[in-house]
C-alpha cells in the first residue's frame, strides 16, 4: 500500500507512525494534500502531452528522459492508480494503433529521430507492463477529456 503524507508534517517528530507503516509495507510519499496529513492516492490520474513530439521525446527520447517516464508509470502502478497519458495532437491520431504511421517531424533533421511504429510499440510494452493508458485527442477536446476520464476511468 501507497499513502501520502503531507509536507508540512514536520520530519523526524513522526518516526513511531512511519516504523509502523515500514514494518507493515507500506510506502510513504511526501507531497502536498490540500487538507489533512495522510492521505490515498488517487485511483486514477490524467498526464497531458502538448503533442507527439513531446510523447516521442519521453519514451523514445533521451535514457534519462525514458527512465523518468518509466519510474513515474511505474509508481501510478505500486500506488494502484491507472495512469492515463492523453496526447493532444492535431495529426489525425485517435489511438496507439494510428501511432504505427506517424512520421515524426524530427526525422528530416535527425536520423536517430523517433519512428512512428517504435513509439507505438513502445506505447504498448508500457501499457502491458505498467498499465499506462494511451489516450489521443485534439487540443480543443483535452479540457473535456479530462473530465471524462477522472468522472468515468476511462
């Protein structure tokens, strides 16, 4: 189990409640909660993409990028919240499917650019893995996406 504890509870004056939360398994995060000190994630979680570059650049781009792209599917994972990463775009693209022929924009100036079907293979083996959702929309449509995704999981 996965709780959040707020960051303003103060460190060092609460280590009988974390041996406790240690010794049971549970995980603690540090963040902000706008009430209260402990709390559980959320059961579902939207991140935006400006557009596929940006998809392309996390996944495909940089080691450094991917692991931090991973280690953040991953916790969503441990915490038990489904993570679904909407990519707003205006190339026509609706699902990972459509990925497989995307032509990245890149690769007219880099030959190590991100190819369509390797983002959307890359696209699955996370979603496989980590349980990640791939969501596309236009940019008009992202505000309302959003809603609809955290109103009804997907």
């Amino acid at each position: 189990m996965v709780i959040i504890e707020d960051t303003r509870q103060q460190k060092g004056k609460h280590e009988i409640k974390h041996g406790y939360f240690k010794k049971n398994g549970v995980s603690v995060l540090r963040s902000k909660l706008p009430f209260g000190d402990y709390a559980l994630p959320p059961t579902i979680a939207v991140d935006t993409k400006e557009n596929m570059s940006e998809i392309a650049g996390n996944m495909c781009g940089t080691t450094k990028e991917h692991i931090r792209f991973r280690e953040e599917c991953k916790k969503a994972r441990d915490a038990g919240c489904k993570l679904v990463i909407l990519i707003e775009n205006t190339d026509g693209i609706k699902c990972v499917n459509d990925v497989f022929k995307w032509e990245n924009p890149r690769a007219d100036f880099s030959r190590t650019a991100c190819t369509g079907e390797r983002l959307a293979r890359t696209m699955l083996t996370m979603s496989e893995r980590y349980g990640v959702a791939f969501e596309f929309c236009t940019p008009s449509e992202s505000a309302s996406r959003i809603m609809e995704i955290l109103n009804n999981g997907i």
